[in-house]
C-alpha cells in the first residue's frame, strides 16, 4: 500500500520541479505501478511568503487553501509544501487539509538529535529566506533543544541570500547563472565567523544554488533530508 502525495509548488517553480523529482529518484519503485502517485499543484498565484510576513504584503493563505482543496478533491493522503517559509502558515491550513502534513522542520532537528549526543549550546548556521528567519520557526523548534541560531542579518542576508534568490538569472528564474552561485556560497564562512558548527539549508531553493561539497563544515539540506521522509511515508515505512 502506498500514500497518495500532494505537493504544493509555485514556490518557486523550480523548487517545487526539483522536489518533485528528488521524490521520483528516491522511491523504492521497480516498475511504473510501484511509485508514488503524485499530484503536484504549481499554483503560481500563491504570493511571496517574505513580502507577507515581513512587509504586510499580499496573504498567500487562500490561495495556499485553494491548493489544499485541489489535494482534498483528488483524495491525497499526504501533503507538502515546496516551500519552507510557507511552514509559518500550516497552522492556518491544517484545518482545511483530510489528510497527513509532513513537516520538514521535525525532521531536521531530529537528524542533528542523531548526530550530536549533546546539543545544548550548539550553533546552527541556518540558510533561509528572511521570512523564515525573523518569523522564527527553526528558534522556537530548537529552543527546547538547547541549540541556537546563527544567521546573516541586513545587508548581508540581502546581499548574500535575497539577491541570488530573486535577482535575474537567480533561484527563481528561467536559468541561474553564476553570478547567483558565487553570491549564495559567500554565506558559508560568514556563518563560519559567527561560530556555526553546523550549517543546515533551509530553504527550497537551497539545493538550486549551493553546492554541498563545498561545505567544510557538518552540512544538512532540509529538502533532501524531507525528500526521503516524504518517501518513507508514502510507502508506509516511516
């Protein structure tokens, strides 16, 4: 028996693609008959998640609602967003949604649970939009942990995350181009400086820019790491 999944993208596009796909190469399937049935909702008329926490922008939660209702009317078990800043609205959605959220956070915190026997006083170099950051998911899901979290303020989170995410030629366009890559990997030892003895990417479009071979320090990709729980229960193993 497999769980039916909903993905819902927009967020942007290219994240959502890449997750999608990141699901497909994980599955334990042989044969067409044995993957995930997958219902992806690119609903590219979901407005910037940071705009609306930070700047009183437009609210993405009907929007996000209509998204949950196209998984509700195609009977989807299982629900993700493709879009981690987009976490701070769950609680508003899950009263809409029939069925199971899998929430990417949980389960980053429990993989750095595994590798540090001690994590009091531990840093966590956290890549993020600036809506996840100052609406402080990662800080109040760490807090009973001990852990802390250290992360670009100002101008250097503009500089170094914000412009190679929006900018032309960024995440969210057509094609990324160099310049955008250069621009995100001088997070890595700025983080270094402020005493990160981890980094976690935090952010669906972390993946598009970052090269995690680079990354001289213990590094996790929140939306690889979410992939494979994302996988795992579909397939009931987790």
């Amino acid at each position: 028996m497999k769980k039916k999944l909903g993905i819902i993208g927009g967020m942007g596009s290219h994240a959502a693609a890449w997750l999608f796909n990141k699901v497909v190469a994980l599955s334990y399937g042989e044969k067409d008959q044995e993957y995930i049935e997958i219902l992806l909702h690119n609903n590219t008329a979901i407005p910037d998640r940071t705009a609306a926490i930070l700047y009183q922008g437009a609210s993405p939660v009907p929007e996000l609602i209509r998204s949950v209702e196209v998984l509700n009317s195609h009977n989807i078990d299982v629900a993700v967003m493709a879009c981690l800043t987009a976490h701070y609205y769950k609680p508003m959605l899950s009263a809409h949604f029939n069925g199971q959220w899998i929430d990417p956070i949980e389960s980053t915190i429990g993989r750095i649970q595994e590798w540090y026997a001690c994590t009091k006083g531990l840093k966590v170099g956290v890549i993020a939009t600036t809506g996840t950051l100052r609406s402080g998911l990662f800080q109040k899901a760490m807090a009973p942990t001990g852990m802390e979290v250290v992360s670009l303020e100002g101008e250097a989170q503009e500089q170094y995350f914000m412009r190679p995410v929006y900018m032309p030629g960024g995440a969210k366009s057509g094609g990324i181009r160099q310049e955008a890559i250069d621009l995100f990997a001088r997070q890595i030892p700025l983080l270094k400086e402020m005493g990160a003895d981890l980094i976690i990417g935090a952010c669906s479009e972390v993946p598009l820019l970052l090269d995690a071979a680079s990354i001289d320090l213990p590094y996790i990709s929140v939306f690889d790491l979410f992939a494979q729980k994302i996988v795992d229960v579909c397939y009931c193993r987790a």
